[in-house]
C-alpha cells in the first residue's frame, strides 16, 4: 500500500551508504563537534540519510526522475532513460 506511493528509486549501494553517512552525523558526529543550529542541521541531515538508506526512496530523485535501483519501469524507463524505439 504504503510501496505504491514510494517506489524504490535508491539503489542497494547507496542506500548502505546512505544509512552510514546518516548514522554518523545523526549520532557520532554532533555530540563530538556541533553545537546550537549547526548541530540541528547535522542531525536532520543525518536523519534523512538514515531514513532514505532505510526505506530505500528519496524524493529528490522522484522529482529529478533519477532511479539507481537498477529496476525496470513501466514503459521502457528505468536506469538508463527514456527508450529508444
């Protein structure tokens, strides 16, 4: 149901990178280094990271129309483009 609405658009990769990159600044990196609002953007940084890592959907890349999770999509796009034919 829920799938529907937000297709994978995040390849495996990415997403791993994604959740540690995000693991790092929502959790490791501000208590170390920041402080006040620099701090508060790190973690929500951070927290988008390890969301899309997770669930494996980013809305950037709906918008932009990018899909790097290698699947096929109706009507001939998928990670290369637009068909040619």
């Amino acid at each position: 149901m829920l799938r529907d609405s937000f297709p994978c658009n995040v390849g495996t990769l990415e997403r791993a990178a994604r959740f540690v990159a995000g693991f790092f600044l929502l959790f490791v990196f501000p208590g170390d280094a920041a402080a006040g609002s620099s701090g508060f953007i790190l973690s929500f940084l951070g927290g988008l990271g390890v969301l899309s890592g997770a669930v494996g959907y980013c809305p950037i890349y709906a918008f932009l129309k990018i899909d790097t999770s290698g699947k096929k999509e109706e009507g001939g796009r998928g990670r290369e483009g637009p068909s040619k034919g």
